[in-house]
C-alpha cells in the first residue's frame, strides 16, 4: 500500500499557512505525494503552486476541485498550468462536492452534479489524448501548454460517480470510510471497470490520521467527523458505524459540544487512523485487505504542528 499526504482539507479553524508547512514536510520526509483540497480557504491550483515552488521532488494533485463551479476548460488548463509553472507531474481530483460548498459558498446550482462530474472526466480525458478541452469547436485557439502528466482522480460514493471514475479515471478516492465500506466500493469499482472493459483504476483514501494523539487532535478528529453530519452520503457512514445518537443531536440543534459529548468514545478510530504507530500499522494493513491501494493521511494537527509527530512515524 502507498502512502501519500493531504495537505489541505478541511475547514478546522486552523491556520491557513497550516497547508504549506505539512506539505513540505511531506516533501523532506520523502512522501510520493501531496493533495491539496479545494474548499472556501484554498484555491486549489494557486494552492499546489505554491507547493510546488516550495518543494523539491512531490508530486501534486488539486482537487478535489467541485465540478459544479469550475468548467472543464479551467479544470484541464489549470493543471496544465500548474505543472508548466513547477515543472513536475501534477494531478487533478474531480469531485461533486456538497450542497453546502457548492451552493452555499459559491452560490452555484448543484442541479446535475453526476452529469457534471462525467462532462469534466470525459473532457480531462480528451484533452490528454490531445484534444482541445474535448470540445468540437475551438475557435480557432490551440493548446500552447501540454497537458499535465499526474492522475485523473474521481472521489465517488454512489455507484453512478463509481462508474464515472471506472470509465475514466486512473484512481477513484474515497472519503472518511470504514473497513467494511472499502470492501463494498472496491467490489462496486472492479465491477464498473469490467462492464467498461478497462482495468480497475487504483482505490484510494483520504483517513484522518493521528499518532499517539494527545486531546487536541482528539477533539480535532471529532469535530471532523461532526462536520460531514449534514452531508449526504456521508450522514449513512456514519449511521451504520453507530453515530445515530450524536446525529440525532446535531438534526435537533443542539450545541456543538452536546453533539460531541454523545460520540462514541472510539468515533475517531471508526474512520481513521489513530493510536500507536503500531496500531495504526495494523489498521492500515486491515484497509490494503479490504482493497486499498493508497491511503493518503489526513494529519490531524492541532496538537501536533504540520502533523510533524504522525508523518514522521509512517513515513
């Protein structure tokens, strides 16, 4: 199983520099690979220059990047961008986001987000094999950048976003799953691939990860399992890892740290990576059965700066 590190995710309240210092740590400590997520903070692309100019030999991806805001001329341009400018592969994640991101942040409809994910993964794809943006009138323009090298990523969960990442993509990720939900979408994957006779791109996730976590990245892990409660899709992961009490809560308005006080006390451990190093070899020895090829580690850093203590210790 490879290792690679999400530099920027969520949004936690922790400082926006937080980005720059984990990912180049990640670099001095030989990871393959850094993602740096788009959310209300971080421009991706602008993101992943930054890394780029501020690193040595990391590869890059952007993204997830929702497709509902973002047209696919920018999304191909902007990797190509990217890679032109620091001079290593880059990669793109193409996501759906959610009703709050899409809707509530950038004031865009979310009407059709499947359709739009397989325009922006059939267009990528196209442009790849030398397409101008996979559109049929280019207006005379020609691409004068060529086209970035790194991975087309589709996250999915449903089966109509897997079988958009098994007709298109090099790796599908996943999201703050359990065990057993690896198992079911790997199954879900191969079966997509083969309908579209192609080999099964490689799985991967994004797991929140802490080493001999102190009470600051405890609280920080749970407060973000508490913030994907309003999303759907989500909502039933954490349903059926036994959450139904604190969702209740949440549902009813209660306070946040209500909310929090009703989580099972291994809630963080549900869906992520936490305890010795030992135990958290262990765990991730139990996602590669399951069918992961890739985890990319989630650092909770709020009691550990950069996520220096937890990526050193896997790295």
């Amino acid at each position: 199983m490879e290792l690679s590190v999400v530099a920027a995710s969520r949004e936690d309240g922790q400082p926006p520099e937080e980005a720059l210092r984990c990912a180049a740590l990640a670099d001095r400590l030989g990871y393959r690979e850094v993602w740096l997520g788009e959310g209300p903070t971080w421009d991706a692309f602008v993101l992943a220059t930054a890394v780029g100019l501020g690193t040595s030999r990391v590869a890059l991806t952007a993204g997830p990047v929702p497709v509902s805001v973002r047209d696919p001329a920018t999304l191909v341009r902007g990797a190509a961008g990217v890679e032109g400018v620091v001079g290593r592969p880059v990669g793109v994640a193409l996501g759906t986001s959610s009703v709050r991101v899409v809707e509530g942040v950038h004031g865009r409809p979310r009407a059709r987000p499947v359709a739009d994910l397989r325009a922006a993964a059939r267009a990528y794809t196209a442009h790849r094999r030398g397409e101008w943006f996979g559109a049929t009138d280019t207006h005379g323009f020609t691409p004068r950048l060529p086209p970035a090298t790194g991975p087309l990523t589709v996250a999915a969960f449903g089966t109509r976003a897997v079988d958009v990442a098994a007709r298109y993509a090099d790796r599908m990720l996943l999201d703050v799953v359990s065990v057993d939900q690896v198992r079911e979408l790997r199954a879900t994957l191969d079966l997509a691939a083969a309908r579209h006779r192609r080999p099964a791109p490689r799985l991967a996730a994004w797991l929140p990860a802490a080493v001999d976590p102190d009470d600051a990245s405890l609280d920080q892990l749970r407060r973000s399992v508490v913030g994907y409660f309003p999303v759907q899709g989500y909502r039933e992961v954490f349903l059926g890892a036994g959450f139904g009490a604190a969702i209740g809560l949440f549902d009813a308005g209660a306070p946040r740290d209500e909310v929090l006080a009703a989580l099972p006390d291994d809630a963080a451990t549900t869906v992520g990576l936490v305890g010795s190093a030992d135990t958290v070899r262990a765990r991730l020895a139990t996602y590669a059965e399951a069918g992961l090829d890739e985890v990319a580690l989630v650092p909770a850093t709020a009691g550990d700066p950069a996520g220096e203590r937890t990526l050193t210790a896997l790295a």
